[in-house]
C-alpha cells in the first residue's frame, strides 16, 4: 500500500496544483462534449463548442487585458481554469432557431467580470472572491443570465467523481470537503425529507443533481481564497456548507446560490488570512549545500507566518517546463526577521521556475501568491517534539528551530542526509541548543555537536533506540513523499501517536 501510493505521490508531483486542476477540468469538457454527441446531454454540439470557445476566449484575452492596465505579469493558467469553470456553470447558450442575443451577452459578461474581479475586488494586489464566483454572481444581478452549474448532471459523474477525488487527494483537502459535504448534504436530506421524499431519494438526488462536488472541488478549495490554517478551512467548509443548503430569499432581491455562499466564504476567509499581496525584493543566495540553496528576500510590508509553513512564490519565465510558474517552497527564517529566506533544492535537473529563481539578481522583485500550512509546533511549548528531515526536508525546522520559543522546548531533530557536506543549516541547529542526531548514508562522521546514528536503517526499532521517548513525543516528519511515507511508519511502529507530515514535491 505505500509503494502505491509513493507512486500515485511521485506521479503527481509531476503537476503543479493548478495545472492538474486544468488538466482534470479539460479532460471534463471533453467528456462533456462527447456525452452530448452520444445524446446523453441535451444542450447541441455547435452550443457547446460555442460556448466553451467563448468562455475560455473571452476569460483569457480580458485577463491579459486587465493584467496589462495593472502593469502585473497575466497568469494564463489561471484564466483557463476561470474559462472551464464558466463554461460548467452557465448553460450553453441557444443557437437555433435564433441565437438568444441576452444569454450570450450574460455569459460574455460574468466571464470580463470574473477576469476584472482579480483586479478590481483586491485589496493591496490580493483579490478577495473567487473569480468564476464573482462574475457569475454578479451577472445574475444584471438580469441577463444566471448560473445554472449543469455540471451537476448524472451522466457527467462516471468522470467527475475521480477528477474531485484527484484534485482534493493533491490539495490535500479531503477533510475539508468531507465537512463541507455533510453539512451540506445533512442539511439538503432534511429538508427533501421535510417535503415527502424518500429517504434513498433524499441522499442521491443532491449528489447526482445538485453542484456538491464540482463546487468543493474546483471552487470552494481554491488556494488563493482560503485561510492559511487547517482548522480554519474545516470551520469555513462548514460555514459555506449551511449557506450553500438553508434556503432563503432577502426581500426578493438576493436568494440562496453557490456562487454567493462561496463570496461570502471568501471574505471570511480573507478576513483571518494574509490580507493585501505580498511583495519580495532580492537580497541575494547562498550554498546551504551543494545541492541546496538559500534565497534571501526582503518584504515590502512585514509578512504574517508561523515557523514550518511556505509561501507560494510567482516566478514569471518564458518558455516554462509544463509545470506553471507558481511553486511552494518552505519558509526558512524565523518570523519577525528583517529578511525572508528559503531553503530550495537544487539538484539537477532543475526546473525551469527555479531556474529563473537562480537567475534573479540583488534588487529584482517577485511575489508571493499565499502564506499557509500546519506544520506548527505545539502551541504549547512544553510538549517534546521530535523533528525527522530527510535531505531538503529540514527547510521548515529551521524556522521552526530559530525562532524565540525553540530555546524553551524539549526538541530532538533526527537528519538523515547522503554525507555530511549535505547537512543544511548546521549553524542554526547548532545554535537552537536541541539535540541533533545525524544519519549519514555514506558513514562519515557528523560535526561534533550531532549524535552519530551510524549507517543503520531507520525502522521502528532503530527509532526507538535512538529515541526512547519517542511514543511520547509529537513527531514531524519532512522530505520527499516516499521518504516522508517510510519515516511516517517507522515513527508509527516506534509507539508514536502524534505525527505531523510535510512532503515535497520537487518543484
């Protein structure tokens, strides 16, 4: 089971979060399309493919339009994904016996308005609401068209039921679509029950006929509108889960709707999350190792994070590797320094997004497209810790590691590195005063100050050796996917019940 799913991991770390989305949301569009040829839709080819044209047509080309006003780089991925959206959630428009002109016209709209809301409904460079939300919901209000997310229709869940679990899988929010889905569907049951439907009834019909897992899917577990803490994301799913199902009509004017419950999600999530766009100037780079590099920046405004989580830096390049330009990289400077850093491997081959983050010269400005993660500490600080790296691994622990509080806990660190010139960060690990144990593959002695573990492999023996306690320690574990998932066991066969993971995808 974990050499599957060590494959499953290594295969879709071959994917950047949005493009997978784009993939899987293409992939549906052409399902669609086929669904209609075979006559299991009812919408006609030509309206489809018209509207499909338009939606991806018109979201691109005002995107760069709008990116062009701001004088900000345009980010093509992310008007694709806004273009498919549009196209599952207004019902394509009618071509014969005439072309309805208002319908076309209202799709037109929400689809300029979704590009314009990234821009316009922003606050210091970050936008608030979803986009396809955004221009949906406010092209209702005009009267011209409204959103009907026919994606919810039974035949298109043989493809959309694994796309979602894909996606959610690699974004890492299941359970934040779990709680989304039964508060959801708890609430929708109770009131098709309410009316006379049957209970088998009650429990299908919303997941067959109504936009449940296309709208957490692809809309409520969009990144950029979500805070930055787990337990937050569960308690907005929940929140967006009874504003999605409890009906109700404000003065005859504004009703219950996919679209306005998740801009309501939104803004409370902007609310707790890193309000205004982040800003980073290029201070410069050093070895952490050979094959490590360090990046230093310097924020325009100070930058709200905890030690361990990452930021998602956007990296404009030309003639990109097929993986986009925005990647997350591990925060490796304590909060409240002057300057931002980050540990970033840097092994051949290398990407193309860290190829323009090694051509960046002293002055030179990127961004940061979000701050999140809950590879915390303990908020209490007299809980003992153990901190397992492997390799690049150690990035978020040396946050964690300098910052104030780490003098106070109880912290052993186990770093498992190739030789000891692959050993990043030494003088902080030094410095944090916990206890250092190095594993060196190729059996050459650590610095002085870390423990020796030899060249013996890490299972649930050798850990429990090396760290008697260790059942009573909260564990964290950071490294590559398959590294991460074997460490993760040897903790688990060791007695430890706490485990926290981080896994790189090798961006």
């Amino acid at each position: 089971m974990i050499a599957i799913k060590a494959r499953v991991d290594a295969w879709l770390g071959h994917f950047t979060m949005y493009r997978l989305i784009l993939w899987v949301l293409a992939v549906l569009a052409a399902y669609s399309l086929v669904l209609d040829a075979l006559g299991w839709l009812s919408f006609g080819l030509p309206e489809m493919l018209v509207h499909l044209v338009l939606c991806l047509a018109l979201t691109y080309a005002s995107n760069r339009l709008m990116a062009m006003l701001f004088k900000v780089q345009p980010h093509s991925e992310s008007s694709l994904i806004t273009g498919f959206l549009l196209y599952f959630l207004f019902w394509p428009t009618e071509l014969t016996p005439s072309v309805q002109i208002q319908d076309l016209a209202g799709v037109a709209v929400a689809c300029v308005l979704a590009s314009a809301s990234k821009y316009v409904l922003a606050f210091r460079g970050r936008h608030i609401f979803n986009p396809a939300a955004a221009g949906a919901f406010i092209a209702g209000l005009t009267g011209l068209n409204i959103a009907t997310w026919w994606a919810a229709t039974p035949a298109m869940l043989w493809l959309l039921v694994p796309g979602v679990l894909l996606v959610l899988y690699r974004t890492l929010k299941v359970l934040m679509a779990c709680v989304f889905l039964v508060v959801a569907l708890s609430v929708v049951c109770a009131v098709l029950l309410r009316g006379g439907m049957a209970f088998g009834s009650a429990v299908s019909q919303p997941i067959a006929q109504q936009p449940l897992l296309f709208f957490v899917g692809f809309m409520l577990t969009e990144p950029l509108t979500l805070p930055p803490r787990r337990w937050q994301q569960v308690a907005l799913a929940a929140v967006v889960g009874l504003l999605f199902a409890v009906p109700y009509n404000l003065a005859g004017v504004i009703a219950n709707s996919p679209e306005l419950a998740l801009l309501i999600g939104n803004l409370l999530a902007f609310l707790v999350g890193q309000r205004g766009g982040i800003m980073l100037t290029y201070k410069g780079s050093r070895p952490l190792t050979p094959f490590t590099t360090e990046f230093r920046f310097e924020p325009r405004r100070p930058v709200r994070f905890l030690p361990g989580q990452f930021m998602e830096l956007n990296l404009p390049h030309s003639r990109s590797d097929g993986k986009g330009r925005r990647r997350v990289f591990s925060i490796t400077s304590p909060p409240g320094s002057p300057e931002m850093t980050f540990g970033v491997g840097t092994a051949e081959p290398v990407s193309t997004a860290k190829r323009a983050l090694l051509a960046l010269e002293p002055g030179e400005c990127i961004t940061g497209t979000a701050v999140g993660g809950d590879f915390v500490l303990p908020s209490d600080a007299g809980k003992p810790v153990l901190l397992i790296a492997a390799g690049i691994g150690i990035a978020p622990f040396l946050s964690q590691l300098a910052s104030g509080d780490s003098a106070r806990r109880d912290i052993v660190v186990l770093y498992l590195a190739p030789s000891v010139a692959e050993l990043a960060g030494s003088d902080v690990l030094e410095a944090s005063g916990a206890r250092v144990i190095a594993r060196l593959s190729d059996g050459s002695p650590p610095p002085s100050f870390m423990h020796d573990a030899g060249r013996s492999r890490i299972d649930g023996d050798s850990l429990r050796e090396l760290i008697p306690d260790v059942a009573e320690r909260d564990v964290y574990v950071s490294g590559s996917p398959a590294n991460v998932d074997a460490l993760r066991s040897a903790a688990r066969h060791a007695g430890a019940r706490r485990i926290h993971v981080d896994a790189f995808a090798g961006y």
